[in-house]
C-alpha cells in the first residue's frame, strides 16, 4: 500500500509540475533554437538534426509583448510561417502598422497595413522574410526574443536595432 501513495504523490507532483511548466511557456516565456543562417551574425543557426541543434544558439522569447501586441522597431520576434503554420521564423522587426517602408532592391514604397508589421533577417542572401511574402499579420506573432541563453559563451541580451533609412516620412 506504500509503494502505491508513494507512486501516486510523485505522479500528482510531476503532473502539476507539467502543468506550471506548460502554463510558463504558453503565457509567460518560453525558449527556442535558431534555426538556419538568416538572423547570422546576431545568432548562430543550427541544422535541424540533433547533434547540430546543439551547436546553435537557443534564446529565450517573452510573451508579455503579445497582450497588446507592444512591439518596438528593431526588435527580434519570432512567429509562424504565413505559408507553414508549423514553421517558426526568428526576423528582425522593421515596421510597424502605419509605417511607410522602402522595399530593399525596389523603388516601392508601401504602408504597412493595419493588423500587420514587416519582418527582414539580418542575413539578407539568406533570409525568407517580409521581401519574399509581404507584410506578416501580428496574430502570427509569437514573442519577442530578449536573451541568448545557449550555448555558454554567448549568454546575453538581444540587441534592438533598426537599419538605417528604412522608414519613410511620408
């Protein structure tokens, strides 16, 4: 009869440990893997398999920012894919809704939509973004990143930081 409350003590503990744990991560914060070289040099990118995911920076995303969606020009956010809801994309900011933006490589201006931000990685050779599917809706917006919290010797702040000439002030 002891071995079986025993069990059951350590299965409510592990259940309501689960249960916090889900509940951090779903609200509050959560971490990621950078996948990929479009964020490089702001992160290292890993390769999907598990020995390479090891090698690649893991940050920690903050979820406060989704309550009303209080997001600033110049910081790294993560969010689903607009054409793969299962794929995550880690970009950099660049406009917000109302703002005029001058595509890179083009002579377009546009006005960021409301509802919507325009999203660019710092990589641009190598990087799906907001050049290649347009503004993204906030609702896709998952977090922003604050910290580099692996591997140990990269252990820091994200930097917020906006490219230069990007907005304009029509």
């Amino acid at each position: 009869m002891r071995t079986g409350n025993s069990l059951w003590l350590l299965t409510k503990k592990a259940l309501t440990g689960a249960l916090i744990g889900v509940t951090i991560s779903d609200r509050y914060v959560t971490l990621s893997p950078v996948r990929g070289s479009s964020m490089h040099p702001t992160f290292t990118g890993s390769s999907t398999s598990f020995p390479g995911s090891l090698k690649g920076d893991v940050v920690l995303v903050e979820r406060f920012c989704l309550q009303k969606y209080k997001f600033s020009h110049g910081d790294v956010i993560i969010f689903r894919s607009p054409t793969n809801q299962k794929q995550m994309f880690v970009k950099r900011l660049i406009a917000l809704p109302g703002d005029w933006i001058q595509v890179p490589e083009s002579s377009e201006i546009l006005q960021i939509q409301e509802g919507h931000c325009w999203v660019e990685g710092d990589n641009p050779a190598s990087s799906l973004d907001s050049r290649s599917f347009g503004p993204i809706p906030l609702g896709l917006v998952q977090g922003r990143v604050t910290h580099v919290i692996w591997p140990p010797q990269r252990i820091g702040q994200v930097e917020r930081k906006m490219p230069t000439g990007r907005i304009s002030p029509y």
